[in-house]
C-alpha cells in the first residue's frame, strides 16, 4: 500500500491533522458514553460536543445553536435545499448555477422530475456569474437560490455577499456549498447575508464522515432525518462523537492557521502555476486569476489528455486530479470546464492541483522538474498538433456549453 506522496489533491480530500486525531481518539475508547444519557458517563461526552459546536461556530463567526452536525457536505446541502423547500412549500423555483457540485446539481435535476422549476445560472470564460442573470431569474415563486462559495474544481470564488443581498430583496433563502471555502476565506455569519452553509469535515483536516450545516436563528428549518430528539430536533440520531469532537478540533486550527497557511499556500500555488506557464508551451490557467481560492489552480495543457497526465505523475508519486471527485467515474469532460466555454484541447487536458499547510517546497520543486517532461512525452505521441485540426474544430463545434441538448445530461449524474 502507497503511504508516501507529493499529496496535491487536497480539495478531494485533506490528511488528518495528527492534533485532530489525538483529540478524538479518547471517545473512540475510554469516553463511549452516549451525549444523551442521564449519568455522568454521558454527561462529559454531551459537554465535548458542546465545546465542539462552540469551536465550529467559532470558525463560521456564527452562534453555537446555529450549528448542525451531518455526516458532510452531501447531506448538509441536500438538508438545507430540502428545507427550503418544505418550509416554503408554496413556492415552486430553485436558482442554483451550471458549476455546483453533484451534490447539489443531481438533487435539483431530480427535484425537477417532482413538478419544481430550476434555473441554472451560466457563467463566463473566467467562471464567474452574471448578477444581472441572477436578478432576471428571481421572482415571487423563488423558494431557494443555492450557490457554492468556491468552486472545487477551479477555485473561483463567487462574490457571495452581492448575491446575497439581491437574493433578500426577493424574499428568497440563501443556501451556500462553502464545503471548499470553509478554512481558506474568513467568514462571519453574524454579518453575512447567508441563511444556511454547508461544510465538510475532510476538506479541514477532520475524518470524512462528519460535517456541519449552519442554519441561521429565525430561519425555519425542517429536518431530513426524523426520529429521537438529538440536536434540538433538527438531525435525529445519536451523534458520530468522535467525529464531532474532530471536526471541532480541526475548526480550531484552522482558525488559528488561517492567515498564515493560505498567505503560504498562495504563493507555494503560484509559484508552481508561474514556472509552469513560463516553462510549457501551449497551457493555460482555467477560472478567474484573482477571485479565487488561495490554494487551487487548474491548469489546461493542449493536445494531450488530462487523465494521461495523471498516470504520468503518479508514476513518480504525485497526486493531483483532473476536477471533482465524485464525478471521477464519468468520461465526459468536466461540467464545469464545458459550462465556461473552453475550447476541446483544453477540457480534455486540464489538471487540478489543490495545495494544503502542509504542502513544501520540495514538493513543489518535484512537480516542476518532471511536468516539463511529462508535458513533451505525450504531446509527441498526440495526433493534434495545433488548433486547425479539422477534428478538433468538429468536437468544439459540438460540445457547445453546458445545459445544451439531452448529451449534456449525464454530466451531473455522477
């Protein structure tokens, strides 16, 4: 089994903060009592989770009651979404955009086939939106606009307070995916526009399988998981203790190193995205150069294909990806990628690499010395030399931009 990497993937997932894992450990031994009993035993783990709810508010900048635990962004979006519509149920429309996670995008596709009207929002080359798009869309009948913080894939960063207060002048919720935002942008939800945010776990250094969604105070919520009275009501079911008390530790330090570690991460990110355009010939970065995460950068590369890109750099123990992870399994070129326009050449041989604090710059340093190479070894087994290949002009003519035709479909349905 492959323990050590050049890990650069960390927005499909983080390694476990060995402080996390520490804090947890206990509860996964010596304190197994149940947060709901009567005794003692119980009690101190019922008071863990109460220090957790308060660390996880702390990094959010919202109250403690405000916090919900869930199993991760998954759950967290498909909760808020589907409250949103259960407290309002006379209202029949979802805004949401063209580059959500599958998370979101599959349930609004399926919320579809039950009578509800969806508009997806485009976006530009630079993968941001068109507000004016946004304001057009909204009408009485909105019940809930969702749209992610940062994108996963690119790193873009929507201007979210903006669409906020156009979003509460409508009367509509505000639901945000800041699963990839969470730990790299400070937020404040005291003074934030957002009625609900979901986060993840594995995306701060916590254990995948634990999350939280932050619900407003005044926002009615109705819950997805009905049964015993946990967690004020809102999420039945005895709470992942461990899981908790992780997700609250790493909340901490990602608090305590936020400043710091995306200042570093920023310049590791660009200093690796720099050589790269200034060293290989024909590449490009995907997504806006400047509102994005600190961390992330996605980088096209013409001619050749991202996944044979990947081998390449696995062979030498670096890992990196060609977008989301929960859509890994699909053939089709990214949902994203095809939704800002870019051309064949590009879809096809775009790479993500995401940064985390514990990325160095030997790592970094690795990966420049072997792209290059990498890079001219497929290219002189590529067919496609430059952009005049008729074939090439063919496929870009037909994959035209997300949403067309029943061919695009499948994109979100993994």
């Amino acid at each position: 089994m492959q323990k050590d990497c050049i890990y650069l993937d960390n927005n499909a997932t983080t390694k476990v903060d060995p402080e996390v894992v520490e804090a947890m450990l206990p509860y996964l031994t010596d304190y197994y009592g149940n947060p709901s009993s009567m005794h003692t035993f119980g009690g101190q783990v019922k008071k863990a989770l109460n220090k957790a709810h308060e660390q996880v508010a702390a990094l959010l900048g919202a109250d403690e009651s405000e916090i919900i635990f869930t199993s991760g962004g998954t759950e967290g979006d498909n909760a808020a979404i589907r409250s949103a519509l259960l407290a309002q149920p006379d209202k029949r429309h979802i805004i949401t955009t063209q580059v959500e996670h599958p998370a979101v995008l599959t349930l609004c596709k399926q919320l579809e086939k039950q009578g509800y009207s969806v508009t997806y929002l485009s976006v530009n080359h630079a993968g941001q939106l068109d507000l004016n798009e946004l304001e057009a869309a909204l009408t009485g009948n909105t019940a809930l606009v969702s749209i992610m913080y940062a994108n996963n894939e690119t790193g873009v960063v929507f201007p979210i307070e903006q669409i906020g207060l156009r979003v509460k002048e409508s009367g509509a919720l505000f639901h945000v995916d800041a699963v990839q935002a969470v730990g790299k942008i400070p937020m404040n939800m005291k003074t934030s526009t957002i009625d609900m945010l979901t986060m993840s776990g594995h995306k701060i250094h916590a254990p995948k399988g634990i999350g939280a969604l932050y619900v407003r105070r005044g926002v009615r919520f109705r819950p997805m998981l009905i049964g015993g009275g946990q967690q004020r009501g809102r999420r039945a079911g005895t709470e992942n203790v461990p899981g908790v008390v992780a997700l609250g530790k790493a909340a901490e330090l990602e608090l305590l190193h936020l400043e710091s570690a995306t200042a570093r991460e920023r310049k590791l990110r660009d200093r690796l995205e720099k050589t790269i355009i200034a060293t290989i010939p024909d590449c490009q970065v995907n997504g806006d150069s400047t509102q994005r995460l600190p961390n992330t950068t996605n980088i096209g590369f013409k001619y050749i294909e991202g996944e044979a890109i990947l081998l390449h750099l696995n062979k030498h123990g670096i890992c990196a990806s060609s977008g989301s992870a929960c859509s890994s399994g699909s053939l089709e070129p990214s949902h994203v990628l095809r939704a800002m326009g870019l051309p064949y050449t590009i879809l096809h041989g775009s790479i993500r690499f995401s940064l985390c604090r514990y990325t160095t710059d030997a790592e970094i340093d690795a990966v420049l010395a072997v792209m290059p190479g990498i890079i001219e070894h497929l290219r002189s087994l590529s067919p496609f030399k430059n952009d005049e290949a008729s074939w090439l002009q063919q496929r870009d003519g037909e994959m035209g931009r997300w949403g067309d035709g029943e061919k695009n479909k499948s994109l979100v349905a993994n």
